[in-house]
C-alpha cells in the first residue's frame, strides 16, 4: 500500500468513514452532492433571498437604505409588510424596459458572432495533429493569464482616435480622419466577443473532437458538398457544445457592466450600467434590487429554452 501523501486513502479508513456517514444518515451519493449544495445555498440561494427581500422593501433614508419587513410589535405580533411598487414602478418606466431589451440585443448578437469566430477555430484545433492541440488550447486560454480589466483597457488604446488601429490607417494613407471606433456599440460587440470567445470555443472543440471522420467521409461519398456536410453531418453533431457555448457567452454578456462604461457610449444603456447607478448613484437599493430580480427572471427564459434544445439534440441522438 502506497503512502503518498495524495494516494487514494486506505481501504479500511475509507469504510470508516462510508460507515460513519450511513450511521448519521446520509448515502454516499448524498454525500457526494451534499458539498455543491451546502455551497449552492450559502452563496447563492441565500444572498438570492436577501435581494429578493430588499426588492419588496420600502425605499427608506438611513442605512440601510430600506425599511425593515418584519415587524414586531408592542404586543409580540409579528407584521409582514411587502413593497410591490418597485416592481411596478420598473414596469412603468421606459428606462428600464430598453436597459433590458438593449441587453438582450448585445448578448445575443454578440453570442451569434462569438459562434461564427469560433467554431472554425475549435474545427482547427480538433482536426489539427494531437501533439500541437494543448498548445492551441492554451492559446486560447492564454488571455486569461492577464488581468480582464486590463485587457480592455488595452483595446481602449487600439480603439481610440490617437489608438493603433487609427495611426495605421492613417500612416498607410488609407484615411485622412480619425476614425470614431471608441465610446460606441461596435467597440462593446469587439469587447464582448473578445472577452468571452474561449468559452465559446472550448465547449464546441470538445464536441468537435469527438466527431467521426466517418461520417464526414461518407457523406462526400454520396456526393454531398462541404456546405451541406456541415449542415446534415457536422452542425447537427456539434449542437451540444453550440448550446453550451452560447449559454456561457449569452448569459455573463447580458449583465456587462465593465465593458459597456469603458468602450461604450452613452447610449450603449445595458442592464448592469442600471444596477450600478441605482446602487451607488441613487442609492435605491429597493430598485436596483427589484432589476436584478427582473433580469434573472428574464434570463431563465432563454436558459430554459436552450436547455430544452439540449435535451431535444440528446433524445434525437439516442
């Protein structure tokens, strides 16, 4: 029996502790999901709860900002008193409406593009020869070695009027002008696609890897065209790892904040950008509250349907 110190504990403590666990209760399948769970609740379902609370709070001058919910009285009753109007009050003002549908446009046009840079990149690295593949990997990964606000301070520098891109065309005598690149929509579609295209890629080359050469032959045998073996052999086999790509780019896009006030103009409004001036600027954390709680409802609409989809591409494979 080894004893390192990272070998697979002894047989005999193992079953003490399985033993331990069933005598308390708990299976050992519980217990393997009983960590993400206890980490699911801490950190996410109760400080859920704690916005959901303040969302139906009452707006109050102090600190914090809100009037407390439960309410004990002088005669040992407890009182309850709910605030909707912040919710109706998000209704009823346009600002907000087109914060959330201006975000849901970006994100989803920038997850269309990410899609369309990226799968001929994961289609490389899946197809190149297996001993260069981690280094491909590892390029696309290896913007993550720096900071993520640096790296979008640095497309401000290649964005600008006095900016990289701007001295080129103008050294080369292409135009005679600046051109206006910075503080604009495309620069966040730049930012975005640029910030979250390695979660598009490296769900789709795990799909892409695994697909059949086969299949590909086959189906240029029959006399199918490139074009049309991608979209009978190779689109339909990489749906899983589209899904999957499009939900880690679609739903951390639709919540930029950094990327909108740094490339962004003044009318780039995004949701985030609403959260933070509600939070800090005006200090209505009963609103910026009752937003967070609209725009994660608005989310699960999207998840669901591409988790539907998903599960669709699944049952169709099996």
């Amino acid at each position: 029996m080894s004893t390192g110190g990272f070998d697979t504990p002894p047989p005999r403590a193992w079953g003490f502790v399985t033993a331990g666990l069933n005598r308390i209760g708990i299976s050992g399948r519980t217990a393997v999901i009983l960590a993400p769970m206890l980490w699911l609740t801490v950190f996410f379902l109760i400080p859920l709860l704690v916005v959901f609370k303040i969302a139906l709070s009452t707006f109050a001058l102090g600190q914090p900002p809100y009037a407390p919910m439960f309410i004990w009285g002088g005669d040992g009753k407890l009182s309850i008193e709910l605030d909707f109007s912040n919710f109706l009050f998000i209704l009823s003002d346009s600002l907000y409406a087109n914060a959330y549908i201006n975000s849901v446009r970006i994100a989803a046009i920038s997850t269309l593009i990410a899609l369309v840079i990226a799968f001929p990149m994961a289609w490389f690295i899946a197809r190149s020869d297996e001993k260069y593949r981690h280094i491909w990997l590892m390029l696309v990964i290896l913007p993550f070695w720096t900071s993520f606000l640096l790296r979008v301070y640095a497309w401000m520098g290649f964005l600008g009027r006095n900016g990289i891109i701007n001295n080129i065309l103008m050294s080369l005598g292409i135009i005679d002008d600046p051109l206006l690149m910075l503080q604009t929509e495309g620069a966040v579609f730049i930012g975005i696609v640029y910030t979250y295209l390695p979660f598009m890629v490296l769900p789709l080359y795990t799909n892409l890897v695994k697909l059949d050469q086969n299949l590909i032959e086959a189906s240029a045998d029959l006399g199918a065209r490139p074009f049309m073996t991608f979209l009978t052999v190779i689109l339909p086999l990489a749906m899983p790892g589209v899904i999957a790509g499009s939900m880690l780019v679609f739903i951390p896009a639709i919540g930029e904040f950094v990327i909108p006030s740094l490339l962004g103009g003044a009318d780039t409004l995004m949701i985030g950008r609403v959260l933070w001036d509600e939070f800090f600027a005006n200090r209505d954390w009963t609103v910026a509250s009752a937003v967070a709680i609209v725009m994660l409802v608005i989310l699960v609409v999207p998840i669901m349907l591409l988790n539907r989809a998903q599960d669709a591409v699944v049952e169709s494979e099996k």
